[in-house]
C-alpha cells in the first residue's frame, strides 16, 4: 500500500496506465455531493494531502495540479507538496481550462460518474469538445483499490423529527412537492440532497460529521407513496414502522434496479442537476425516462422556514449567544496573559454550549484562529499549528451549534490586548460592510448578487476586498452551508422570506490577521416604507453577542451606522444579561455600552 503522498501519486498514475486513461480528475465529493465529505469517501485528502472543504486536483501522466479558490490558496500551499502538485486559484483556472491547456488532443481522462453532478459535468463537457481532449467513465474509481487502509461507511440510525420543531408534517410536505410535480407536468421527483430527503420525511441522521443527516435518496411519483432508498444501519425496531408510513423502504445499494420499476419507460422525472450525479441520471435514463432538469421543489420549500422554525431559530440564537457571550468574557480576562492557544479556546466555546444542556453537535469545525493563522479563511487548528494567543494581535474564531430547534454560525474577531491603528479601521470598515447587508432594504425577487457589494463598498472605496462570499443559507437542524441562496456575486437565486443566511464580510491580510464579523439573518415579509411606493423585504438579525468594541474606530461610522450599532448591542444586553452571573453581566454591560 502506497505510504506517502509521492507513492500514492505514482500508483495511481501506474493504475491510470492500466487502464490506458491518460489523466483521471479527483474532485472534494462524495456521491452524496457533502459539503463536509466523511473519512472514507476523501479521496483527495487521501491522495493529496488537502483537507479543505472544496477543491479538485486532476493527475496527468507527468504533471498534476490541485485547483482551489481564493479560500484555500494559503491552506493548499502548506499541505500540499509543490513538487507534485501546482495549486491553482479557481475561478481563473477551472479545471476544465486546465485540461484544455494540458491535455493533449485525443487524451482519455477518466472521471468517477458518481461524483460529478449533472451542473458541475457540463462545462468540462464543452471544454474536452472544444479542446479535443476526451472524459471516459470509470466503473471503479481507481484510487479505492490503492486505498488499503480505508474507512468503512458508517450509517447511523434514522430518527425523527418532531412536527413541534418542524412547523409541518411530512405528509403536508410531500403534498406540496407533489403538486409542484403536477405543475410542471412531470410524472415524479429523484430527491438526491441527503437534508432534502431530511426535511421532506422529517427525519434527521448521523451520517455526516456536524449535519444532521441519514445518507439517503428517495423517489416521489406524482401520486401516491414515495420511496426512501437507505442503507445498513439505518433502520431499527424502534424506526422501521413510522418510516413504512411515510414511504416504502429498499436498500440504497439496489437503487439501481429499483428505480427503473418505479418510474417506468415513458416516465418524465425532475432531477436537480445541482445534487443529482451522472450515475443516477444514467439509472433513469437507462430505463428510458426522459430526465427534467429543474431544481428539486423541497430545497426550496426547506429554504424558507416556517414561523416555528423560525421561532426556533430564535430560542436557538439566545441559548447560543448566552454560550458565546460567557466565551469571551472568559477570553478578554485570560488570554492578555499569554497563556491561551488556539485548541485551549475553541474547546472552551464548545464546553459553554455544553453547558446549555441542548447542543446536539458544533454545526462544523470551529475555526480559531490566532494571528497570521486568521488569515487562513478556513484554518482548522492542529497540535502542529497551534497558536498561542499574544498580546497585540487579533484572534478569530468561527463557531457554531445544533440545537433541535436550530442551527447557528457566528464568527468574532476579538483584540487580545490593544489593538493598533491599522486593526481597527480594518475592522471597522468590516463592520460598515456587516451593517450594510442588515440594514439593507430590498424588492420581492432580489438575488444575493444584487445585495453582496452592500458588503464590500466600505472595503472598495479604500482599495480592500475579500474573495469569499457574503452569505451562505443556513438550516434548521440540517446544513449550516445550506441552498439554493446565497449573497455573493454568483447568487442568482432570489431571497425569499423565512430564509436564514450569514451576514460576513471580512479582511485578510496574509501574514499577520483576519477579520470576519458574522451574523446569521432571516429576510423579513415585505412592508411599506414611509413616503415609499413598493413594499421592500429586510433582514431579521438572529444572532445575538457584541461586536468588539476596543476595534471600533467610531470617526469612521456614520450616524446611522452608530444607531443600528447602539440599537443592537442594547437588544444584545437586553436579551443576555438575564440568563449571566454578575462578573459576566458586568463585563456584558461594558462591551454594549453605547458608542
């Protein structure tokens, strides 16, 4: 079995020979399409080292490269051997580009169907067209034959969730995606996305690290029963009835017989080319329906919470601002002394949630990142990297929790001891950015496009950007990174009311610190505005802990900056300061006071 990343590399290759593939492409998925992809079904990490949460390395015969975004540059250049591979920043190389300009005319570069969406396949489709190169199907990914040592899948029970915490019932669910199959005049939906099939049963898992999902694909026909495609370990006594209720159960691994007989010759079925892979589309199609691209009703559906989800998400936020306010008080007393490292803090946070006595799992890997290591935009600590928290730096941490009534994601950027001049106007020029996007007032069917530079203008007029986005949806007790929404230059869906996403901009400047000032946000209904003539929906401030207000550069906020700053951080004392002792009141009264 191949030890090092070098051998790995080199067995592949020889494996590739074998099989006559002139390259093969190894994206960060799984067939699941997982944002956070489990131990056994990392091949890139495996292969290459990289364990950032998106990436794509692609192996030809004597070159490799690993393409990342604007995220990750930093991460992949210290994981990632430069000799073996060059790291790319995506989007000016994709990998379709890359194998354009790399492959030579003819190449057969083989890929795994099971990982590749319908969505993301398309554009390297018309590059090996258009460049001359050639995509070949694999039967077997090649790298787990190489992969001795590998992670058996481990599913967990399916549980469920109770219509008190979902605000609608399953059945009530499947009637709304069924008459939106009706509408669209198909004959039944393929629903892919593992939180999809989560939030239209009401159930939730443990299959996925800090997702409270069960690994599971189901089938929903025009009319009648649907069909939930799972795996060993997902059913037991206690489960198995009320999920015969809901639908009729057969094993994930026969989905490739099953459902040719449930859709029938003739069939039209939605499937979203978002989440449905090309193995699955070649199962339908292969049976000789004719597959409907279109997005999956119930992601949007899930998208938009329901006043009782939306009340969860707010006892949900309280109990996790509590958590995070005794966090940094704790922090702003000990970490001054230089005693206080990265692993030491973030364990701490995670204890004060613990504390709460309701958190179920974090909702991802908390980023604490001390320093230059803030900068890193998805730092994980290690023992290796492990930072100490030093007087006259900044300190960066991104956390968050699963509760059953919700989920949250909120980062802070705290000055250990006094910051200098360049700290705060950084800081503060993040914050004018943060106030922007919650304050912002916005017509019915505004995309996140359209609101992300509300964030960024503070930055660009004094020549600063980030390259991440502004905002990600987030669930409800389901995936922190959640669709079909997002604020960021490439968020073509419209915001709608109920859904949940981060409000963070931030400021990177490599070798020294990170800004991130994160909120989570629920866009309100319509209202009038007076004097105005067309009702603007808004944003809903979820998350409740003080910005740092040793960072606030005051001269540099506008009037209604400083309200909205002095309205929230009151709402923020309001709300905290019942649910502290008196040392962590005291110290909450301070960091709200007003501005």
């Amino acid at each position: 079995m191949p030890h090092t990343h070098e051998s790995r590399l080199a067995a592949l290759r020889d494996a590739l020979a074998d099989e006559k593939l002139a390259g093969f492409i190894v994206p960060k998925a799984d067939e699941f399409q997982n944002e956070a992809v489990p131990a056994c079904w990392d091949r890139l990490a495996w292969l290459t080292g990289f364990t950032g949460s998106a990436g794509t390395a692609v192996v030809l015969a004597d070159k490799a490269a690993l393409i990342v975004d604007s995220r990750y540059t930093l991460q992949a250049k210290a994981q990632v051997d430069a000799a073996l591979y060059t790291v790319e920043l995506f989007p000016k190389v994709t990998l379709a580009k890359w194998l354009g300009e790399h492959a030579g005319e003819g190449a057969a570069i083989g890929y795994d169907p099971s990982l590749f969406t319908q969505a993301s396949f398309k554009p390297l489709k018309a590059e090996a067209e258009k460049a001359g190169f050639e995509l070949h199907p694999v039967k077997a990914n090649p790298l787990d034959a190489l992969w001795e040592d590998r992670p058996a899948p481990s599913f967990a029970p399916i549980v469920f969730h109770d219509e008190a915490l979902a605000g609608e019932s399953a059945a009530s669910k499947l009637e709304r995606v069924q008459k939106e199959i009706a509408a669209r005049k198909a004959t039944g939906l393929i629903v892919s996305a593992p939180d999809a099939v989560a939030w239209l049963f009401n159930v939730r898992g443990g299959d996925v690290a800090h997702t409270p999902v069960a690994l599971a694909r189901a089938y929903v026909p025009l009319k009648g029963k649907p069909t939930l495609f799972v795996s060993p370990g997902h059913l037991t006594d206690e489960n198995r009835e009320g999920l015969e209720v809901l639908a009729a159960l057969h094993p994930l691994g026969d989905l490739w017989k099953v459902l040719p007989r449930l859709v029938g010759a003739a069939a039209k079925v939605i499937a979203d080319p978002a989440y449905t892979t090309l193995r699955v589309a070649d199962i339908l199609k292969v049976a000789g329906a004719k597959v409907i691209e279109g997005d999956d009703p119930s992601i949007r559906f899930k998208a938009a919470k329901n006043a009782t989800e939306l009340e969860g998400a707010r006892a949900a936020h309280l109990r996790d601002g509590v958590a995070v306010a005794r966090f940094v008080a704790w922090l702003q007393s000990s970490a001054p002394s230089g005693t206080v490292d990265e692993l030491a803090a973030s364990d701490r946070l995670e204890a004060f949630r613990r504390e709460t006595g309701k958190l179920v799992d974090l909702s991802f890997d908390t980023i604490s990142g001390a320093g230059s290591n803030g900068a890193i935009v998805h730092y994980r600590a290690t023992p290796e990297t492990n930072k100490p928290l030093l007087p006259g730096t900044l300190y960066l941490i991104d956390s968050g929790g699963q509760y059953r009534d919700g989920t949250t994601d909120i980062t802070r950027t705290v000055a250990i001891g006094d910051p200098n001049a360049d700290m705060r106007r950084h800081y503060t020029l993040v914050l004018k950015g943060h106030i922007g996007i919650a304050t912002a007032r916005f017509p019915a069917k505004t995309t996140g496009a359209a609101l992300d530079s509300f964030a960024r203008r503070a930055l660009w007029d004094a020549g600063l950007d980030y390259g991440h986005g502004t905002g990600h949806g987030v669930g409800s007790f389901l995936s922190v990174h959640e669709g079909p929404a997002n604020i960021s230059p490439r968020g073509t869906v419209a915001l709608e009311p109920g859904m949940i996403l981060s409000n963070e901009p931030g400021y990177y400047r490599e070798g020294q610190y990170g800004i991130r000032l994160e909120n989570l946000v629920a866009v309100t209904p319509a209202q009038g505005i007076d004097g105005g003539e067309t009702e603007m929906l808004g944003f809903e401030t979820l998350t409740l802990a003080p910005f740092d207000r040793r960072l606030i550069d005051a001269a540099l906020l506008s009037p209604a900056e400083r309200d909205w700053l002095n309205a929230y951080h009151a709402r923020v004392r309001e709300a905290l300061a019942p649910h502290l002792d008196d040392a962590d009141r005291a110290w909450l009264d301070a960091a709200t006071a007003e501005i």
